[in-house]
C-alpha cells in the first residue's frame, strides 16, 4: 500500500489566535445615531433600555425600529459575549459539537484553502473546499478538493460524540494518485466556548486501510467575546524499516 498519508512524522499543533465573529445584540432607532444596547423592559407606551455608555434610558415605542433579538450565550465582566458562531470546527479537523441545522460557515485556512458547511439537520452536517494555490501555478497545479460529511450529536452533559470521512482527491492526476480517505471517529467534552476534542481516523487509499490510525487532539479557550486561542494536533503514522508502520 502506498503510504499517501504518512510522508510526515509528526504534524505538530500550534497554538493559534482565533478570531471569533461575533453578532451585535442591539436596538435601531430610527434616527442616524443608533447605539448597541440591551432590552431591560417592554411595555405599552414604553421600553426601557439599558446603554452602557449612556445608563438607563426610557424611550416610546414609536421611536424604535423593529427589534431582531439576538441570542446572548453569557455575561462576563468583561461585557457580554454572544455565542460562538462556529463551536464544531478547528483549523482543519472536527469537533463532535454539531451545527444547527440550517447554519453554516465559510473558513479561510492559510490564506490558500477556502473551505465551507452546512447543517442538513441538527446533527449531520457536510463541509467541503478548495486550494487556491493551483491558481498561482499558471495551470500546472493539482486543483486539490476535498468533502468532508460528518454526523454528530450529545451523549450526555457536556459530552458529544462525532464521526465523518474526509476525502481528499486532485482534478489533475498525480502520479496515478487516485485519491484518499479517512474515516474518523471523536469525543469533545465542553461547550461552545471551552472545549477539547480527542479522535482517531484510519486512512483508505489504493483498496486498503491503514494499519494504525492518525491521532488528533485539538482543543479552543475562548478568552473574550471576540478572541479564542485554538490548539490542533495531528500524530502519523510512518512506514519502519520492515514496513510496519509506527509512530
């Protein structure tokens, strides 16, 4: 079997500045100005807001716009924080927390791999992208693609559990390369903001299945509304010396 996936000995995970989308829980007046706040109280003739720049204000009814709520995941000293846009995905591998049905993502990765996923329903989910870097090659590139569908869902408090296969192929072949698989299998323990992720993931390539998995550990600490330090690491397997692959 050619070893398609384990020309690296170790994929060492570094410790990334994440940046986190967040949405605004706001009111629109009517006028220009429209400053952020929180709905307090609602009342006939009456609402009260809370503006952290300005207190408590009363306003009418007939000065405020048509409100869209906005879901607030917690408070913290440090202001409010509004929920992690995308809880179920790393730099490249998974976590086991599904996306809700109808969301989706877009993620660029290194600037040269554009990837992005929906959720079909609450718990299964596909995901697929490009590189961009066959473009710069004036035509000479592989055109790497890959499809990612995954299925996902709680087992208990705090606790999910997750499977998907990555397929990775090229529009323009490669040394009779014909593609590769893997099937993975994962935990997460957290939630959306704090979490760690453990998975193991048997590669497929040329009709046959790797002898030994890839191992990842990945994990995200999120430290503001916006910032969220994230943490991926892959271990490969390598052919030895009498062709046993080993870590």
């Amino acid at each position: 079997m050619k070893n398609y996936f384990f020309n690296l000995k170790f994929v060492s995970g570094k410790l990334l500045l994440a940046l986190l989308v967040t949405s605004l829980n706001c009111a629109l007046l009517s006028a220009e100005q429209k400053p952020a706040g929180n709905l307090l109280s609602f009342s006939e003739g009456k609402t009260t807001f809370d503006f952290p720049a300005m207190g408590g204000t009363l306003m009418k009814e007939s000065g405020i716009s048509p409100a869209i709520p906005s879901p607030v995941a917690n408070e913290k000293k440090t202001g409010t924080w509004f929920p992690n846009p995308n809880p179920s995905k790393y730099f490249i591998g998974h976590s086991a927390i599904p996306l809700e049905k109808g969301s989706g993502y877009f993620q660029n990765t290194w600037i040269f791999v554009n990837s992005a996923g929906f959720a079909i329903t609450n718990n299964i989910s596909i995901s697929g992208g490009v590189e961009i870097i066959s473009l710069l090659a004036r035509g000479e590139g592989p055109y790497a693609f890959f499809l990612n569908p995954k299925i996902s869902f709680s087992i208990g408090e705090n606790f999910y559990a997750g499977g998907n296969i990555l397929y990775l192929n090229t529009l323009r072949t490669i040394d009779k390369f014909g593609g590769l698989a893997t099937l993975n299998g994962f935990f997460t323990y957290g939630n959306d903001n704090n979490n760690i992720t453990a998975g193991a993931g048997w590669g497929f390539a040329d009709g046959q299945f790797s002898s030994l998995p890839v191992i990842t550990v990945s994990g995200m600490v999120r430290v503001s509304g916006r910032i969220a330090f994230v943490t991926e690491n892959w271990i490969l397997p390598v052919g030895g010396d009498e062709g046993k692959d080993l870590y």
